[in-house]
C-alpha cells in the first residue's frame, strides 16, 4: 500500500504519451516520451494502472489525475476507469477528441464526481487542432449526462494568436460553459512568459533550487517521479509503483540463478537487518574488463528487471542464465601471462 504524505497535493499518472493531435508546443514526443527512448521497457497495460491504483491509499480530497499525452487512448481505459476500487476519485486531463457516446456510455460518472473549485474533467482547447464547437457540442451532451466538464485555452502572449482563444471563451460562456484561460508559461520570441518562483530556472540559468515537491508522477512505465523537471528531463525515478516488497537477499539469490552476480546493500533508512537488506550493489568492472559497452549494460540491466519483476519465476531464471552465458562468449576474459626469463 502506498500511502500518500500530508504535503503532497498532486497525484498523477501520465496513462500514456501518444496523442491524436500534434500540437507544434507540446512537450511530449509521442513515440512514448523522452525518458522512454532510453529505457526500451513495454509501457504499463490496463491492468497494470488498475493494480498500481489500488495500491494508493488516498485523502477524500486527492484525486488521481489521468493525464498524458491524451489519457483516453490507453487501450482498456473505459475499463480501467469502471474497476479501480471506488473510493478512488479520478479527475481527467483530456483533448476530448474521443467519440462522446462511446464515453457517456462507458465512464463512470461516480468516478469524476468530487467536490472541487473547478470541473474534474477539463478539456484542452489548442487552436488548429481541436475544434471549439466540436468541444462545446461534447460538453454539452457530457454535462447532460451528469458529467461536470470545463474547457482550458491559454493566453499566448501574442495577440494575433489569441484572436481564436478569446472567441472560444466567448462562444462556451454564452453556451454556459465553464472556460477558464490559463497563463502561457515558457519562452516566447526571446523573452519568458509566466509567473515563476525562481525565474531562472526556466532559462538552464539555475543549477539549483530549493523548492519542496508536493506531487507525485507516474510515468507511462510506473516510474515514479517528484516533479515535472525530474520526469521530463530523463533523471533518474526513485522507485516504481508496482515494486515488490522482496529484500535484497532475495534479488541476490534470484539474480545469482539468472548467472548475475549482485551484493545485497543496505539502503539509507535501512529496516531490515544487513543480513537480509532492502537494496543491492551492482558493479560492473567484472563486465568492463570483459571489453562490455553501454549496449551490453542495457540488456543485462533489462535482464536484471526482468528478474525482479518475477522474482519466484525460476523457468525465467534458467532462461536468461542460458542467453547471458551466449553472451558472456562473445567477452572472453583475455589473462596476461608474465613469462619471467
Ligand atoms: S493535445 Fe496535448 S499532448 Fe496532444 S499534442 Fe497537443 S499539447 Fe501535446
């Protein structure tokens, strides 16, 4: 169970990041994000979500928001939505570009009911790609149907760019709609725009602040992050949301079956004894000396993962023992022979 601190007031999980539209500002590359070009692990599924879910104990007042990329598209969302446990309230970032009916029909509206200053489902509206009175005629046919929906535009700091974004808002407030702009944050012609606590940090020109995170983000594969910087810049997650509660003596013993060496470390915070440990140590000279590079480290890292999340899988174990001793041939150990005369 994961249970949530008192400071934090953000709890995210980005579904997936592909979309159906192509926004020339957004800041996901839709193959599956940046950090997904380096870690080549399959994204989470359905039931993953459903499970990772249930594990979050939450307070009345912190929803799940699903966001992406758009959320809708993960395959089995309509499921997803119906089977986490039904405490868990969800708020639902989306472009809306999904068949209405089809939602209405589908989507529980006990899952985006909560009390909240604005709607649980807030719609996107990005001029060129999404049409205003495509989103209007879907909110519409959604509020009926007991659904409480609002729509976003941004204040871009450009006039001309604007001219769609304030006839949206006021096309949906004489319809009654909730629209509400947000402010444009980032960098425009040469010069930032928006309000930021440390306004340099936006520039590269801050190595370093002293903000207190209050979210927490999982990414499409469950790693977990603490802020947006963090997840977006490809640093490193600080845990997964389906970890297992096995020690390190067990990946030790798993590991060591699969044919890879490991040592089981104590962690900071350590509550386990450090003979059972609740981390590992990998090295790597014995690998390095073999004349391995990066692309080696990346599989026998994938491999190690593999392992772990199936720990008690020992048909798995033997099978990958086998293909690393296939590669561990390709890597022979080259021993120097001193000839004394
Ligand atoms: S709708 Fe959002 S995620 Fe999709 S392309 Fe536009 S900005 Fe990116």
């Amino acid at each position: 169970m994961v249970k949530l601190k008192s400071h934090h007031n953000y709890v995210v999980f980005f579904l997936t990041l592909s979309c159906n539209l192509n926004c020339s500002y957004c800041i996901n590359l839709h193959n599956g994000g940046s950090r997904y070009k380096q870690a080549k692990r399959k994204q989470f599924t359905y039931k993953e979500w459903i499970e990772a879910a249930n594990k979050l104990q939450l307070r009345d007042d912190l929803p799940i928001t699903l966001q992406g990329g758009e959320p809708t598209l993960l395959k089995g969302f309509d499921i997803f939505t119906r089977e986490v446990k039904s405490e868990i309230k969800m708020d639902l970032l989306t472009n809306m570009m999904f068949d209405v009916n089809w939602f209405i029909k589908n989507i529980p509206v006990s899952r985006f009911n909560r009390e909240a200053p604005y709607a649980p489902i807030r719609v996107s509206y990005h001029p060129g790609q999404n049409k205003i009175e495509d989103l209007i005629y879907k909110t519409k046919k959604m509020e009926d149907a007991g659904f409480r929906v609002g729509i976003f535009g941004i204040e871009l700091p450009d006039e001309n760019l604007n001219k769609d974004v304030f006839k949206a808002q006021e096309l949906c407030l004489k319809e009654g709609i909730d629209f509400r702009l947000k402010e444009f944050l980032g960098e425009y012609n040469g010069k930032i725009y928006g309000t930021f606590k440390y306004p340099g940090s936006v520039m590269g020109k801050l190595k370093y602040c002293k903000c207190k995170t209050t979210e927490l983000l999982v990414d499409p594969n469950g790693y977990i992050f603490k802020c947006h910087s963090d997840l977006y810049n490809g640093r490193t997650p600080y845990a997964n949301i389906l970890d297992k509660d096995f020690s390190g003596k067990d990946a030790d013993e798993a590991l060591g079956n699969a044919g890879i060496t490991i040592n089981k470390n104590t962690v900071p915070g350590e509550t386990r004894s450090p003979f059972v440990t609740s981390g590992i140590r990998v090295g790597s000279a014995a690998l390095t000396s073999r004349g391995m590079k990066e692309k080696e480290f990346e599989l026998i890292a994938n491999k190690i993962a593999d392992v772990l999340d199936d720990i008690n899988n020992t048909e798995l174990q033997a099978k990958i023992k086998e293909e690393l001793k296939e590669l561990a041939q390709n890597f022979v150990i080259i021993i120097n022979q001193h000839i004394r005369s």
